[in-house]
C-alpha cells in the first residue's frame, strides 16, 4: 500500500508520514490437547456413519459393508497426506499453495470442488437428522396409537431449512465454537456407541446371523442406478477391478469429514506434529469402528425386507430390531435421535463456517472482491457471505425434496474431488519444494538421485480412479458438480480480473495507506508505546464509540493509545496454512484503521496501530496486554450477549492467563454512553455503604468481647472468609449454596427495576 497523506494520529511513521500498523507475525493462539483435535473432528466425520452405510447398500447391495470397511482403512492413507501438508506450514492459504503447485486454473476448480463439498455437507446433515426425527415420531405415534404420521422426506427437509436458518443467524451474529462444546457431544455419542455395539453383539450371539456376502463381483448389485453412464459397457479383464472402484466411489462418503484435520492442525499443542498423528490414530479407531460397524451390525440384524426402509433411517431401524422389549428399544431410537441431531446439527453448522472461511481466503487473496467481506454493522462479520452460503443451502433443500440419496450422490462429488486435488498439490509439491519436511507419506525410495514417493503416488492415484468412476456412475452429481465448478471458476476468475484491475487504480485514495511493519511478537517498544497505555480493542468500522469515549479523556503526553484489531482465525479448509502479513492486513482493516485514525485526528490526539492473529478473541486480547504491559482495556459493548457475561468470558480467559497474572483494569463501554467499570485479578471488592456499615457493626459487637486482644476489621472478614471455607471443607456445600442463593434473590428483590 502506498500514499503519503500526513497523519500526525498516528505515531512511529518512519519519517515519511504513512502511518505505521505492527503486524505480529505469530499468531497468539489458544491451544488444545489432542483428545479435544479429534472430538472436533469427529463430530463432523462421525456424522457420516448416519447415513453412509445405507446410502451404500442402495447401490452396491448386501456387500456394502466390507466397502465401507475399505474406506475406512483407506481412510488411514488418506489422512496421511494431511499430515504431511500440515507439516510443510506453507504460508498463503489453499488457492495460493495449489495455484503455485498446479497452476492459477486448477486452484479455482480445487476451490470450486470445495465449495461445492461444503454446500451439500449442510443439506446433507440437516435431511439426515430429519429423517431420524420423522422416523422416531411415527414409531413413537404407532406405538401410543396416536395415528398421525409425517412425511419423511417432507419433514427431513422442514427440519433442514430450520437447522440451516437457525445457524445462519448464530454465524451472522459470530458466536464462536469451543472445543469444550465438542469434547461433550462426542463423550456423549461413545456413550451411545458403546451402548449400541454391546446391545448388538447380544443380539447376534442370540441369533446367529450371517457375515455380508463377500464383495466378489457376483455378489456386487451393479445395477443401471449403480453404474451410471457405465451401465452396460463391457471392460473384459478389468470388470473385477472397475468394479472394485465402482463400490468405493459408492462408499466414498464414509470418509467425508477428513479436511477437518487439517482446520484443527493450527490449535493442536506442543509439540504439534506428534500431537496431530495421535489425533489422527484416535479419530481412525473410533471412525472405523462406529461407520464401519453400524453397516457390518445394520445388514446382519435388521431383515432384509424391512432394511430396504431404513436406508435413510439406519442407525434408527438398527435400534428398533434389537433384541429387548419394545419401549426399552424406542427409549433407545429416541436417544440415538437425540446424539444424531447434535452431531449432525453440528455438521450444518461446521458447513456454514468453512464455507465463510474458504471464501474469506480466496477473497484475502484477490481472487474475490472486498465486496464479499465488508463487516456487519451490528456484529462486525462477514453476513454478505454467510448469507449467499445459507441461500444456497436451503435451494438445495428444497431441490432435493428431503431426499437423503440425492444429496449423498451431489455429496460425494465434492469430497472425492477435493481429496484428489489435495492429494496431487501434494504429490506436485514433493517436486516444487523439496526440502526437508517433519512428515512423508511412508513409502520412499530414490533413484538416481530422484525421490520416488510410492506412497503418495498410489494414494493420489486410488484418489482420482475413484473420482473419476464416480464422474460416470453419478450422472446427476456429475452435470450438477461440474456445472457448478464451472459456474463458481467463472465467477473467481471475473471477480479476481475485477479486484486486481481495482486494488491497481486509485479506487481507495479516500483510504489513509499504511506501512506494515512486521515483528516476531507485541512488545510496547515495537509498538512504540509506553508500559501502562490504554489497550483499545476494535473489530467493527461501525462501533467505535469507545475509542472515541477514550481520546476524549486522555492528556496527550501521559498515556498512550493502543488500537488493536484481533485477527480471528477461524477453523476452515486451510487449517494448515498460514497467513502473509498483507492477508491479516487487508481492505477491510485498511477501512477500519482508517476511521480510527479520524477519530483520532479530529481530537486531535495520537494513537498506536497493532493487528494481531487468534483463534479466540479474548484470550489474544489479554496476551496482547500484558505484552504491551497495558493497564487498561477499554471495550465496546458486544451486540452479542449482555454486558455481564461479555465481563465473565473476558474473566474466564484472565484466569487461564499462565502466572505471574498481570492485574488489569477492564471498561466496556455502552453506546448511550455508560460504562461498566471491572477489575481483573484479585483486587479489594467495591463495599457499599451498607456493607459497610454491617461490618463496622460486627466489628464494635466483638471488639469489646475480644479485649484485651486488639480486633481490627479486617479480621472480622478474615474470620467469615474462614469459616465459610470450613463449612465447604465438611462437606457443607449444597446448604451453603443455597443460603447464598436465597442472599442474593433477597438482594435482587430490593433493587429498584429498571
């Protein structure tokens, strides 16, 4: 960025007047164990076994489950190459790494695939869930004769525009996911699968029943709706190997879920690399044994006349043939029902929040419009494309008329595509960069002094043989997949021709420019602020009233300003990468500094500009301040949630601070002006005036009776505080509590309301 408008607002202009933005190049990140890597991941992986075996078996027949045991293993392989991707750490994003690796045009398709993945993952899920409660309603209705039963498809997709609608607005408003949230919907759903596969074992061992056929080609149903445009061609000696790859392209939807790794490499702890294979064996164990087991357990338990009405509903029909009495089985379906909507709501979810961010990335590298990321005036995010994400969402609902197998056919063109161009930028940049790496795929050899990567190469080839079978065997995902990979590559390639021809012009000169100095970590030196400054964190161009509140009080010369805007890195399709010091600083911060700065020229006051990147915003807030060695952090109020809780998250993220904590004083401000005023850290608690004066009471009672000892009022709190800590040791808790309770609903009755 270039331009010298003089701006006296901002300091540390390296003499030429532009005004200087710190950029930290590490990222203040919050990091978790791998345990709570995997549950993230499998919420959106082990959503797939609620529908992958049935969708299978209606095409390939009774011998689906040993192909999605393949993919399963397969699965492992697959993996492997994520791996080693989040190993190489490029700096760019995924169009800037497949675009240097496969070229410009194969980088918008990857993309496109992408996107088209993420499209149908929220359709998908949300149809699925619905499936599962429609089928528990009218089992519940049969059995209570209530005599009312729904439509399947029709309610499935009732309930998927719903889901859709609802996450729409949570991601407009920008509430964020917590690995927590995941590590309890999966602890709950092994309680289920535990459950499940212990009640089917039962089963079996009182009714014997038979292993699936073995998949031999006679024993394959390939069938004209299995095989597509392929049906009736002869391919002689090769028969049993197209076939093979015809049942997989079928089953390929078990592995759906699998780019989830590579969003959460980012967050996983030190040391990283190992930490990411354990998170990887973890999700393979489980994945293999909950999708795989379900279609094993689901064709031996359930008859065959009655599965064919399940295919949709597996899990569900699986809970309702066990052996046991009835009511014990529909309890049963109604808790699968319940596990499969939170992982399969979640999926709708995690498919709106990767799609956001995969078009944020294109749009940080040029390839789309700012347009697409201006900032919400209320919420500060990026609606315009949410929106168009949850718009094409609830279309493709309401094509598809709740059909789960129609949207499993679109589904699956995504992922395998996307798998197959992410395998072979890989395999292309073991070429391009190839340098040392912390992790290959296994399989190496050289000869004469050429790398032969055996591994990779048969990975990424199964990879594209199955992608393009799948290409013939799926004519609908095919026109549909192809149709809107072309459609959305027109639009990258216009947009991206448009923004550069833009971002060369002198389309923003209403714009202040700004020269990014790029340094390791926040320190106030390299901000060139002085300990105990005022740390002013701003997100939305259209609420900085606190930063003005703050200029309006600040001497000039006694403390220094400083404005920082938190980058939020949120989990996304390119996990593994990282970003330029331009991406975190682009057209849209560009706007938001810009009104900062005049703010701060009108009041004729100086301010210092930082940006920061994080993937949770108050935790990176409160490292930043004590990097700066900040005093206070004043903040705006948040449109989100009240004051008070906005407080609590902010005090919550003090305590994980690692010691010594700094002790700060926190101000949100409101945008009518009052102000909420916190301490965070220990600190003397602000007694009213009658607290006060209880505790001058108590200490004039027992000062007399203490004599000749000397009582001070101190030591009447002291001497409360310990014995409300006796009382919790001896196991007094519950009763305590609640005459705290009852304390403060007393209080709260005396209030006057507002």
């Amino acid at each position: 960025m270039s331009g010298t408008p003089q701006s006296p607002a901002a300091q540390g202009s390296q003499g030429n007047g532009i005004p200087r933005v710190l950029v930290a190049t590490t990222a203040l990140l919050s990091f978790i164990s791998f345990w709570r890597a995997a549950a993230i991941v499998l919420n959106d992986l082990a959503s797939s076994a609620y529908y992958a075996g049935g969708e299978a078996e209606g095409y390939i027949g009774k011998a689906a489950p040993w192909f999605i045991l393949g993919i399963m293993l397969f699965s492992y392989a697959v993996r492997a190459i994520y791996v080693e991707s989040c190993s190489m750490f490029v700096r760019g994003g995924v169009y800037r790494v497949v675009k240097e690796a496969l070229g410009g045009s194969l980088a918008k398709f990857s993309v496109s695939a992408l996107m088209f993945d993420y499209i149908l993952t929220g359709p998908i899920s949300g149809v699925s869930a619905g499936q599962y409660i429609v089928g528990l309603f009218n089992e519940t209705s049969d059995y209570i004769r209530l005599g009312i039963h729904i439509a399947p498809n029709f309610g499935a997709a009732t309930f998927a525009i719903l889901c859709t609608l609802y996450f729409w607005w949570y991601n407009i408003k920008g509430v964020h996911e917590s690995s927590q949230k995941a590590m309890r919907i999966m602890q709950i759903t092994t309680v289920m699968v535990v459950i499940l596969i212990g009640w089917c074992v039962y089963t079996i061992m009182l009714r014997h029943p038979s292993l699936p056929p073995f998949p031999s080609p006679k024993n394959l149903r390939l069938e004209p709706n299995a095989m597509g445009w392929l049906y009736g061609v002869h391919f002689a000696h090769f028969a049993a190997l197209i076939a093979i790859f015809v049942g997989l392209g079928h089953s390929v939807l078990a592995m759906s879920g699998e780019e989830s790794l590579a969003q959460v490499y980012r967050e996983i702890e030190h040391p990283k690399l190992p930490n990411l294979k354990k998170t990887g064996l973890v999700i393979f164990i489980y994945s293999l044994v909950f999708t795989s087991l379900v279609s094993f357990f689901a064709v031996m338990i359930i008859p065959d006349a009655q599965r064919q009405n399940f295919l949709e509903n597996l899990i569900g029909g699986l809970a309702m043939n066990l052996e046991g009495p009835f009511l014990l089985r529909l309890v049963f379906h109604g808790f699968v029902v319940v596990v499969g909507t939170l992982i399969l709501a979640g999926a709708v979810n995690t498919a709106i929040v990767g799609s956001n961010g995969v078009l944020n990335r294109v749009s940080e590298d040029g390839v789309l419009a700012d347009w697409f990321r201006q900032p919400h005036r209320r919420f500060g995010t990026t609606y315009r494309i949410i929106w168009i994400i949850a718009g094409l969402q609830i279309l493709t609902i309401i094509i598809s008329r709740g059909d789960v197998t129609f949207l499993a056919n679109l589904y699956a063109f995504g992922v395998i595509w996307s798998f197959a161009m992410k395998g072979l930028a890989v395999l292309v940049l073991r070429y391009t960069h190839p340098g040392d790496r912390e992790y290959r795929v296994p399989l190496n050899f050289h000869l004469f002094g050429v790398e032969i990567p055996l591994g990779l190469s048969l990975i990424t080839l199964t990879l594209l043989g199955i992608a393009v079978i799948n290409l013939f065997t799926k004519p609908q995902a095919t026109i549909a997949g192809v149709t809107f990979s072309i459609f959305l590559f027109i639009v990258f390639t216009v947009s991206e021709k448009v923004t550069h021809r833009a971002r060369g012009s002198v389309a923003h000169v209403e714009m202040d420019q700004f020269h990014l100095a790029t340094e390791g970590v926040l320190t106030p030196e390299a901000v060139g602020a002085r300990p105990g400054n005022i740390l002013v964190p701003v997100s939305n161009i259209h609420a900085l009233y606190h930063l003005g509140n703050v200029l309006d009080r600040v001497k000039p010369g006694r403390r220094d300003v400083v404005v920082l805007h938190v980058r939020l890195l949120r989990r996304q399709a390119s996990g593994e990468y990282d970003l330029d010091a331009e991406q975190l600083f682009g057209s849209i911060e560009q706007q938001l500094f810009s009104q900062a700065l005049a703010i701060a020229e009108k009041r004729g006051k100086s301010i210092r500009l930082a940006v920061v990147a994080s993937n949770e915003l108050w935790d990176a807030i409160l490292r930043a301040a004590t990097a700066l060695q900040s005093s206070t952090i004043v903040l705006g109020h948040s449109p989100k949630e009240p004051t008070e809780e906005q407080a609590r998250h902010i005090g919550d993220a003090w305590e994980k601070l690692p010691d010594p904590k700094p002790q700060f004083n926190l101000e949100i401000h409101l945008p009518n002006g009052d102000k909420v005023y916190k301490v965070l850290g220990p600190h003397a608690p602000n007694l009213t005036a009658n607290e006060v004066n209880l505790l001058h009471r108590l200490w004039l009672r027992f000062s007399e009776s203490a004599a000749p000892m000397e009582l001070h009022h101190h030591d009447v709190v002291h001497f409360a505080l310990e014995e409300v800590m006796k009382e919790l040791d001896e196991g007094q808790e519950e009763a305590l509590l609640a005459r705290l309770k009852a304390h403060l609903e007393s209080n709260a009755k005396k209030k006057p309301p507002n």
